[in-house]
C-alpha cells in the first residue's frame, strides 16, 4: 500500500510539472520565414500567431499571388516550429510518444 501511494505522489508530480510545461509553451516563441525573410511569422507554444511581418519588397502590385504564398509558408513554417517545440518540451516527460490531446 505505501509502495501505492508513493507511486501516486510520483504520478501527481509529473503531472503538474507537465501542466507547468504546457503554460510556459504559451510564453515561448518561434520564427517562420518566408521568401529569404521577407515576409516573417511569430508564433507560441500554443501555435497562436503573434506578429506577421511582410518587408515593403514583398509587395507586388502586379503579383498578389506570391504574397500570399508567402505567407502561407512563413506560417506553415512558424506552425512547425511551434510543433516542435511542443514535441520537446512535452516530450521529456511522454518519453516521445505522442499522447492525443496532450499537445
């Protein structure tokens, strides 16, 4: 029984030193680019855009299209980071596996 209930402190522990990782995810930032960097996503932990900038050479009158491609991929790309940096942090207590809904 106290082997039990040792086991339990461990497992209440580890999880709010997993709910103290997921807040801090919200604090920490990533880069995406775009384009050689004109066009640049910021983006948490929490996959939750920050800032988007787009250099004046970015704009195009006469192709809108590339803009926006851009964009899509400094995005894309922010949103990637954000995953990995979520995957890392959250990986040391899952020890790699992927547990739905976690993060």
């Amino acid at each position: 029984m106290n082997n039990m209930n040792q086991m339990m402190k461990q497992v209440k522990k580890m999880q709010e030193q997993m709910l103290k990782a997921q807040e801090e995810l919200a604090n920490k930032t990533v880069e995406g680019t775009a384009g050689g960097g004109v066009v640049t996503v910021v983006a948490n932990g929490h996959k939750k855009l920050s800032q988007i900038t787009i250099k004046p050479e970015a704009v195009d009158p006469d192709d809108v299209e590339m803009l926006q491609d851009l964009v899509l991929t400094a995005v894309n790309d922010a949103l990637a980071k954000a995953d990995e940096l979520a995957n890392k942090d959250m990986g040391k207590f899952t020890g790699g596996m992927k547990i739905p809904g976690l993060f």
